[in-house]
C-alpha cells in the first residue's frame, strides 16, 4: 500500500482541502512552519461555525444522512446485481444510469481524502436530513428515535394515541376529486 501511495506521489495525510480557496494543497514538500501553520488553520469539523446544541444536532444529521446515503448507494448494488442475474449482457443498458451513479459516489479512482464531504455537501445533508425528520415526526415514525431521547413509556404511548386519532380524522374526510 505504501509503495502505492508512493507511486501517486498522494498520501492522504498530507493532501489538504482549503474551504477558503476552494483549492487542495499537498504538503509534502512544504517547510514545517508552513505545514504547521496550515494544519492549524484546516477545519476539523464539518462545521466549525456551529457551537454547542447545533453543533450536537448538526453531526447527528449529518451522521444519520450519510447512513442514508450508503444505505441508498447499496441498494443500487443490489439492484444491479438483480438485473444482471435476470437479463444478463442486455442488462448494462438498463443499469448503466445506476452505475455511474454508483461509481461517482463511490470516487473509486480518488485519493481517499477526495471522497470527503465538503462545507456545502455536509450542509446540504443535514438540511435534507432536517426535512425528513420534519415529516417523520409529524407522522409518528421517529418514535424509536424518540425513546432513546429519555421520553417515558407514559409519553411515548400518549404519542401513539394522537397519532391514531390524527390517522383516523384523516381517513373520515371527504376525498378530494382529482382534476
């Protein structure tokens, strides 16, 4: 592996992102004030803006989002892996879309630091994260969730049952006519 990296001439302990210049700066050469300097400067939160509970809230979503990204980016494995077996060599034009997908998110030809998400991905996942917890709650479906969070039993079956009266208020209105 050593002589790999070696061989790129890329080690992912040197290789840096500047979020400020928009730019990656590889330290390899660089004298040791300069490194230190940058080191010292390179965020080392996703977020370094964000302090206390939103900061606390922040990695959750963002930890919970890229949980849901690998787990989507599996499914599309699976899903490929199906058509192959069913349609064999005709498969590759049905799966081709799923692949690219795969792969980009993947960035198997990258440098290992490069598959990292930046300021604005992060972003971008905790705020979509944010939007399905919004719908979640709103429809009961974050209650495991929410029995880890210190709610009592008393409190989370109380949920429950607004939730019911909440499901069947909705099913006795009138249907509304497609136009």
């Amino acid at each position: 592996m050593t002589q790999r990296i070696r061989f790129f001439g890329i080690s992912d302990d040197k290789l840096y992102y500047d979020e400020r210049k928009k730019r990656f700066v590889y330290l390899e050469d660089a004298p040791a004030l300069m490194e230190k300097s940058f080191k010292n400067a390179h965020f080392k939160e996703q977020r370094p803006d964000l302090i206390g509970q939103e900061q606390t809230e922040f990695k959750i979503k963002l930890k919970y989002g890229q949980q849901l990204l690998r787990q989507m980016n599996y499914q599309t494995k699976l899903e490929m892996r199906r058509l192959w077996r069913t349609m064999g060599g005709l498969s590759y034009q049905y799966f081709y879309p799923l692949l690219e997908d795969f792969m980009t998110y993947q960035a198997i030809d990258k440098p290992r630091l490069l598959r990292l998400w930046t300021w604005d991905d992060s972003t971008r996942i905790a705020n979509m994260m944010t939007l399905h917890l919004i719908k979640s709650h709103k429809y009961g479906l974050d209650i495991p969730i929410q029995q880890y969070m210190g709610l009592s039993k008393e409190d989370l079956k109380k949920r429950e049952d607004e939730l019911t009266e909440y499901f069947l208020y909705e099913l006795r209105k009138a249907p509304v006519a497609a136009k």
